[in-house]
C-alpha cells in the first residue's frame, strides 16, 4: 500500500523533545521562543505567534482583528471549513465567493460584487500550496477598508511576487498539522503586519493575561497555548526546512512531468508570479475522456494499493452552512478532484507506479 501521507522525521526531532522533557518545561518553554524567532526571521516579520493548531490561528485573527458579531467575511466556496466555521464561532457572518476554474483559489474578479457595509474581512485560502492573486486582492480590500486574514494552512513557504504567503494582509495563518509541509503533530501560528496586533493576540492567546502580571486579566482571552514539546519538534524540522522544500518540489516535479500530457485530466494550474511548495497534489478527472468518475478511479486505485483522497465538499451544499451563494466552479472542482500521495518520503519510483496505474485505469474506461 503505497499511503496518502507517511511523516518523515528529518533530523532533531527526538532529541529536542527529550531535552524539552528534561527541562520539566513541558507546556510554556525555550523551545517556543526559539521557533516563534526562527519563524518571524524566515518571513521577515517582527513576530510569530505560535498557537494549538491552524484553526485556533483563525480564531485568534479574527478576535484580534475585532471581528464580530453582525459582520460579514469573504471566503472562497473551495475549502476546508476551518475559515467558516470560526466566522460563524464569533458570531459573524460567512459569505462564501466562487473560485477561479483554473488555479482553484478565491477569484478576485467576484470580489466587488459580495462586499456590502457589513463586510469587515476576506479570508483568501491558498489552496493544496497555490497561492491565491494576493496583489488584487489586498488592492480590493485597500479600497474598502476591509482586513485580509491568509489561510496559510496548506501553502507554508510558498511565494507570489518573491514574497511569502502569510505576509501580505492584515494577519496571516498557518497550521502544523501531521501531514502539513512543516509539522508538530498539531500546532500553528499567526503572523501579524502591525505589531500593536502581535501584542494583543499574545494576551488573547494566555487567558487575557500579560507575562509580567498573571491573574489580572486584560482582554477576553483564551487558551490557545502551543506546548514546548511540539514547538521542539518544529524548530527541529525549521533547521530542515530546506531539505523538507527540496522533497517537496520533487515530488510535485516528478508528477507534472509524468502527467502533464494526459488526456482526460487537468492540474492545478500555479498562480502567475508564484514559487509553490505544494502540499498536496491534486487534479481533476474529466469524466468525458476517461469514462470514469472520479470516485470510481479512487475505488480502483484503492484496489491497486494506493490511497487518495477527494476534494472538499462545497459550503452551499451542507446544511449546517445554509448558503444561498451560487457555487458553480466551486462545485465542478469539488466532485472531480482526487489527491494523490505527495508526502516528502515519496519515492520516485512510487510516483511513477502512481502515475501509471492511474493512466492505465483511465485509458482502460475509456471505449
């Protein structure tokens, strides 16, 4: 069975825990301050705030951004709900927007049309390591006042213009999770452009408390703490961070040059101007060609010994979200997606095996 994700462990790992254990600083610790350091330096920011996870960074920017309540965020109809669903915790709004059919991220064009007096954000989700029009979108958001949150959870340390995702609007947030390009098992990080929103998210983080007065509490905070032992096991994989890169644009490499001429599927196309390091790699099957929908070809490729996943299901089409937003793209994307295994472990023989088992299949279906 060749998996979907298999961790890799690069270098440090283990004995910068153990030394975390052995500090007794199991929770707050060393270890923290060293990866928050490490982190602002490689984005060129005065400050990472280092949290439990890549959701909690989105709540922590929005709380610390003061939205709330009776406001409206922008966030594209193509991806995981962790955007939404922290819109709709603080008692906001999500108006979702569809994606652009050819790099699958928000489409700054249909921006205009979804801002009223009640939008205060745009949440852009840069999608399996692509990097959504940040220029247009941070001009849009510019012309209206409105904040520009990231979703750097799949694309950390991927660049447009020369410039890293998470560094263009008002806060930028980063997940990771076990199968992220840089991991802890699960963690985050919010990096912030003004530093006054760097300080503040910092009390929100520990209860509302400040470092020099425990007990007395300033804002409405939360527990949103990062462990030492996880943020050793980042700063292990940040000395590695360009081994980790490298892997990464191997295997994505590798499946382009296997599968860029293949009749009956389409690839993500990469934003102009964008250097990816892509989590995931993903295409789209076309039915039409192949014969086979897109489930069918997981199923089979599951009977090969490889497994995939899909693609997000679309926001109108759940419940719980009762979005009236017309979604077409959105949903053209979302049930002819498959993502193949592109963890940094990857052999090149694996993913040509991949590559021709899935060819196979298609040409097989089609009559």
């Amino acid at each position: 069975m060749i998996p979907w994700f298999k961790p890799r462990y690069w270098g440090n790992e283990k004995r910068y825990v153990m030394d975390a254990l052995d500090s007794s600083w199991i929770s707050g610790g060393e270890y923290i301050r060293k990866f928050e350091s490490a982190f602002s330096i490689i984005h060129e920011k005065q400050g990472a705030v280092t949290v439990s996870n890549g959701t909690t960074a989105l709540l922590l920017a929005l709380l610390t951004l003061k939205i709330g309540p009776g406001d409206e965020v922008i966030i594209p109809g193509y991806t995981f709900a962790a955007p939404a669903n922290m819109v709709i915790a603080i008692g906001a709004k999500p108006v979702f927007i569809d994606v652009d059919s050819e790099n699958w991220l928000l489409d700054p064009d249909l921006l205009e049309e979804k801002i009223t007096h009640r939008t205060k954000a745009i949440i852009p989700v840069h999608i399996y390591g692509n990097v959504c029009y940040m220029k247009r979108i941070c001009e849009i958001a510019a012309k209206y006042n409105l904040h520009v949150i990231e979703d750097v959870a799949e694309a950390a340390f991927s660049k447009h213009f020369n410039q890293y995702a998470g560094t263009f609007g008002s806060a930028g947030c980063f997940s990771f999770q076990a199968t992220k390009t840089l991991t802890m098992g699960e963690g985050g990080a919010v990096l912030f452009s003004d530093p006054d929103d760097d300080q503040t998210a910092r009390v929100i983080r520990s209860h509302g408390m400040t470092a020099d007065k425990p007990y007395w509490h300033i804002e409405v905070g939360h527990n949103f703490r990062l462990t030492n032992m996880q943020a050793a096991f980042g700063f292990a994989q940040l000395e590695k961070l360009d081994d980790i890169i490298q892997q990464k644009q191997r295997v994505y490499s590798r499946y382009i040059k296997n599968l860029t001429q293949v009749d009956g599927i389409k690839i993500q196309s990469i934003t102009e101007n964008t250097d990816p390091v892509m989590w995931a790699v993903c295409l789209r099957i076309d039915p039409e060609k192949f014969r086979i929908s897109r489930d069918a070809m997981r199923k089979q490729l599951a009977h090969h010994g490889i497994e995939t996943r899909a693609g997000f299901y679309v926001f109108n089409e759940m419940p719980l979200y009762s979005s009236t937003d017309l979604l077409p793209i959105s949903t053209e994307i979302s049930r002819s997606v498959i993502s193949l295994p592109s963890f940094p472990g990857l052999l090149d023989n694996e993913i040509d095996e991949i590559c021709e088992t899935f060819t196979k299949i298609g040409m097989d279906s089609y009559v």
